[in-house]
C-alpha cells in the first residue's frame, strides 16, 4: 500500500467538513463525491490528480449530490447515500468519466442520516448511521430499502 497525495480540481473545505467520501472504480480511474460541496471527481490512482465530473439533470442544468456519503456502482451507475439530506442519489456517468447525470433521488421517512447505500434489483438499500441520535447500549440501526 501507498499513499498519493490528491491534487488537481478538488478543493479542500475543512475544518471538520466531510471532504471526498465514497470510492468506486472505472477500469483504471477511482471515482469519488466531496461530501460537503456535493460535487463528483475522477482520480487517477498512480498521479492523484483529480478531475472534476460536472452533474447535470435531465434538463441539462448543474446540480450537486449535496451530502454524497457512501456510494455503490453498478456499471457506469453510481448510488449515492446523501446523508444529512436523507436521500438516495442514482447518477449515471457516461463511458469517458467526462460528465454525469443525476437520474433520481429517492427518499423515505424511515431514512435517518443514511452512510451507505446498496442496489438490489431496481431497489435502493440506506444504512442508517443516526449521526444525530446519543448512541448507547440500546440504540438500534438499520437498513431501509427505498423503492427507486
């Protein structure tokens, strides 16, 4: 294992900010959102540089994934877990890693701060991490599935 140090189009928003969180792999190139700006980056492994993704939707209009956790890829798809929004993101990313478009957000009340996100057969998976919530001894966790 090394470490590489990240340059390039990302921008560091500290301190105590969520910064790049989540990591997906495109063959050889890293993928991954900045939490706090809701913006999508690719990262060249061996360099550290990154490149910014710009998110467009349906419209063709910016958008961020604010709150962009933990992400989930199938294909050229990610899924992304938007945390303080208690939402679940579905963003495709063409073939070339040079633009992205946000496809759907989905959400549900029973979502409480989710971390991480999974896909199963059209439908989205949340892990509640209940950043709010004291935990204790009898805290619970879950996972809440949102039709997508």
């Amino acid at each position: 294992a090394r470490t590489v140090p990240l340059t390039g189009d990302v921008s560091y928003v500290g301190p105590n900010q969520f910064n790049l969180n989540g990591l997906a792999a495109f063959k050889d190139t890293l993928v991954s959102f900045q939490t706090v700006t809701g913006e999508l980056f690719r990262i060249n492994p061996m360099t550290g540089v990154t490149k910014q993704i710009p998110v467009m939707d349906k419209k063709g209009h910016p958008v961020t994934v604010d709150g962009a956790d933990g992400i989930a890829q199938r294909s050229n798809t990610l899924f992304a877990a938007q945390n303080f929004p208690e939402k679940l993101a579905t963003v495709k990313v063409d073939s070339n890693l040079r633009s992205a478009r946000l496809v759907k957000v989905a959400t549900s009340p029973a979502l409480d701060i989710p971390s991480s996100v999974e896909e199963d057969r059209g439908d989205l998976f949340g892990l509640n991490a209940r950043f709010t919530t004291p935990p204790g001894p009898t805290t619970t966790y879950d996972v809440v599935r949102v039709k997508n």
